[in-house]
C-alpha cells in the first residue's frame, strides 16, 4: 500500500526540527525508524501533512556510561545497538534482552529507543485498512463514538505494548524532552497519560532526546519476561520487568514491578512490590506477591484474550520475573510447581 502524500524536511538541529513541528501546529510527525510510524500511515491510521526526519542528527545516536551519572542513551540509537552494546548488557542487561525481543532483525537495525518509548497503543478496531474504515466501522480513536473493544465505553482500551518501557521504569529512567528554546527531564512513568488514544504527554513541538538510567539503577539485578504469539515479530500480549536490590542483610531493599500489556500504560504493581520490600526472600514470597500482582491490575479488556487468561500469564510472569531477579534457588517448574 502507497504512502499518503506529504512535506518532507530533515533539519540540521533538534532546535531547527522543534521550530518546523511548532510552525505545523500538529499537522507534523516526527520520523526517526519509521517502523511504526510509516506503516500506520499505509494503513491511513496517521495522515500527516509533513515529515520532520531526525536521520541527520548523529549526536543523537550515542551510548555512553560514567559512574557519577549513569548510562546515557540517544533517542535515535537503533535497537540493534543496544543489543549489541557492551555497555548495556554488562550495566543493564536487562533493557538488552527486551531490546532483542522486537520484531526481526532487519527492523531493530532501524527501530530506535525514542521510538519505542513514544510507540502508539494498539488496538485491531484501530489498526485496520482503510477498506474497513470505509464499511462505517469506527473505533473512539478511529473517530467513531465509542471503544469498539469494550462496547459502549467513551474510554480507549488500546493497549501500551513498548518492550523496552517496563524495563526502563523499573530502573527509574528519565528522559530529556526539549524544544527550541528548552529542555526537561522526566521521570520515564511519568510521560504517560493512561489514555488509548493520546497515550503520551508531550507538545507537538517537543523531542525526545535522551534517556538516563541511573547509576545507582545500573547496580540493581533484572529480568525481563513476555508472553506473545510468536517469540518475536509480534508485539507481547502481557510483559513483565522486575528490578530489584538486596541488602548486605538479604533483605529485599529496593524493587520495582512493571507490567505491560495490561493497561493504556506501562503498570507499576505496587502493591506487589509492598508485599516483598524490606523481607528476606523465601519461597513463598515469590508466589504471593504473583497472586497480589493479578488482583492489582484493573478488569484487562482484550479483543483477543480473555481477562482471566492474562491474569495467569501475569501471574506466571511476575513470578518468575522475581526469582530471576533475586536469583533465587526455587525455580519454576513447567507444571507451575516450586
């Protein structure tokens, strides 16, 4: 399916690309891959009326770690190079394994880290051709009246399904988002709405730029875990990223708990990290915090899977995802059982 047609522009500077998205007043879209954004607009999801490609902006591309500040990550260096860089695998592993779980190869030469921060929710009533779009089937965000995947909602249930979202909360990333006159930084959690249809909250002239993981993050054990139909290509049904630091006493000291898949957002699971901060783990812990972890999330609505079936599989998932993390001798066996 051909593109829609557009401007093109490939600007020399963050401050020159911010200034042309600001003179577009949201008629722009910012181009980094283009993996996501060039397939929903042959699909007619997303008709922008110009391009502002980011491609030339090397600076932008980069990996760098030091102990006072931490690992530091351009917005536009591709997927492949986090999973290939020994700084990441050594510092946080952890956001390299989600890394490598995208899609294929070829695309993750050129998905980058920004783009898969800010990726949209996802949703089959949304994500259609336009041939359905032309039977009068429309969806809240496709400018229909109501959610189609929960009928007679004004909300939309689209789902957030980033791989490398959950593992960057759970190590406390921020990240920089600037425009031509300024910039800010942003706890990572922080940058979503919870909403379907507009899930991020950043202005139309605004770039995000850097990531920043901190140094006192880079010291604490991770694993990240999902469920999908296939291993990779596909976006995961429900994703879990645990990251957790013991004390010289064995208590568990600090720990964070996300999941994806479950909401219109990435998900702490607080009240799972509540039940398991500040104990000693033991073999019961693990599946109990899984057990508070299900009950934590709010009714899952999903075309495809029903709730209960998610619930298991973050159950399963959350559970696992500590004793990774905490490398704990009980292990899972395939039947479930310690």
């Amino acid at each position: 399916m051909n593109l829609p047609s557009f401007q093109y522009f490939e600007p020399r500077s963050v401050k020159e690309a911010s200034r042309l998205l600001r003179q577009g007043k949201g008629r722009g879209k910012i181009l980094a891959g283009g993996t996501d954004l060039l397939n929903l607009m042959r699909m007619r999801s997303e008709t922008p009326s110009f391009l502002v490609n980011l491609g030339a902006l090397k600076e932008l591309s980069f990996i760098r770690y030091d102990k006072a500040g931490g690992l530091r990550i351009g917005a536009l260096t591709s997927l492949a190079a986090i999973t290939e860089s020994a700084e990441v695998r050594v510092r946080c592993p952890m956001l390299a394994q989600a890394a490598e779980k995208i899609a294929s190869p070829q695309m993750r030469n050129a998905a980058t880290l920004g783009g898969n921060i800010l990726l949209d929710t996802k949703c089959p009533y949304y994500n259609q051709t336009p041939l359905w779009f032309e039977s009068g089937i429309r969806c809240l965000k496709a400018g229909g009246d109501e959610c189609l995947a929960v009928k007679g909602e004004k909300s939309c249930y689209a789902f957030w399904s980033s791989d490398t979202v959950p593992p960057l909360i759970a190590l406390g990333a921020r990240v920089k988002i600037v425009t031509a006159e300024k910039g800010r930084w942003l706890n990572l959690d922080k940058l979503y709405t919870g909403l379907g249809d507009k899930p991020v909250k950043i202005a139309a002239d605004e770039i995000l730029t850097e990531v920043l993981i901190p140094a006192s993050s880079c010291r604490m054990k991770g694993a990240y875990l999902r469920f999908s139909q296939r291993e990779t290509i596909d976006f995961p049904v429900v994703s879990v990223a645990v990251a957790a630091a013991v004390s010289r006493q064995g208590k568990i000291a600090r720990l964070r708990i996300v999941a994806g898949g479950v909401d219109s957002a990435p998900k702490r699971l607080l009240r799972a990290e509540g039940l398991l901060r500040g104990k000693i783990m033991d073999g019961a812990l693990a599946p109990a915090a899984a057990a508070m972890a299900a009950r934590e999330v709010a009714p899952i609505k999903d075309v495809f899977y029903p709730s209960r079936f998610k619930r298991d599989v973050l159950r399963a998932l959350v559970e696992d995802g500590i004793l990774a993390a905490l490398d704990a001798k009980e292990k899972r066996s395939p039947d479930g059982e310690a």
